[in-house]
C-alpha cells in the first residue's frame, strides 16, 4: 500500500505526524509546505513541497492542482491522507480521478461545525 500524507506545515503536520505507528511500516511520500517545521520533522522522507499560502488563494490552487496531477500521476497513491489545510483540496480531487482512497481527519478542535477544507473534500 502507498500513502500520500498531505496537508499544511505546522499542527496539520504534526496531526499527520502523529499517525506513525499507522504509516511507519508502508511506503510514503508527503505533500507539504518547505517550511522549517516540515524539513526538520520530515528529514528522512519523500517530501514534495506545494505553493503556499492556499486559503482563499485561487493563483495557488491552480498551481497545486497541476502539481497535484504531476505528483499523483508518477506516484499513484492507494490512499491520501490529510488533515488539512487547503492544500488537500485538490489532491482528493485528483486523487479520486486516479482511483485513491481518501481519508480527511478533522481537527479535533472543530467541535461545532466542519472545517471548509473538510466541507468541500466530503
């Protein structure tokens, strides 16, 4: 199985981080900002930095969303995973295309309604 771990720099992250005893043993790659926080914590990884920032940017989304098509069609992930933010958008979009599972985890702060990025995944 081949997981894709999308999702913005920072607590998205380290949500996704967090799930190591799940993704630890499979083959990876993740799709995050090049940001300090993700060059440390994911230095022993495949990481493909995206275009930021992405919430409410239109040039940006059209940037990931071609990365997303390139990236997808070299690696075909089984499942994408994310947390957030919109980064995920277009990569659960194309990833459908190319048959991907999806899975978006909320974060756990969200207790009174669903982020925007997980109303327009779901």
């Amino acid at each position: 199985m081949k997981i894709c771990l999308v999702g913005s720099s920072g607590g998205h992250l380290t949500h996704l981080y967090l799930l190591k005893p799940f993704w630890k043993d499979k083959e990876r790659f993740w799709v995050t900002f090049d940001k300090e926080d993700a060059r440390s914590v994911l230095s022993e990884e495949v990481v493909y930095p995206c275009y930021y920032p992405t919430n409410r940017n239109i040039k940006n989304l059209v940037r990931n969303s071609f990365l997303a098509y390139k990236i997808l069609k070299k690696e075909r992930p089984d499942v994408i995973i994310s947390s957030g933010a919109a980064v995920a958008v277009p990569f659960f979009y194309l990833g459908k295309i190319f048959g991907a599972k999806t899975v978006y985890i909320e974060v756990f702060d969200r207790i009174d309604a669903p982020t925007l990025t997980g109303k327009l995944v779901y």
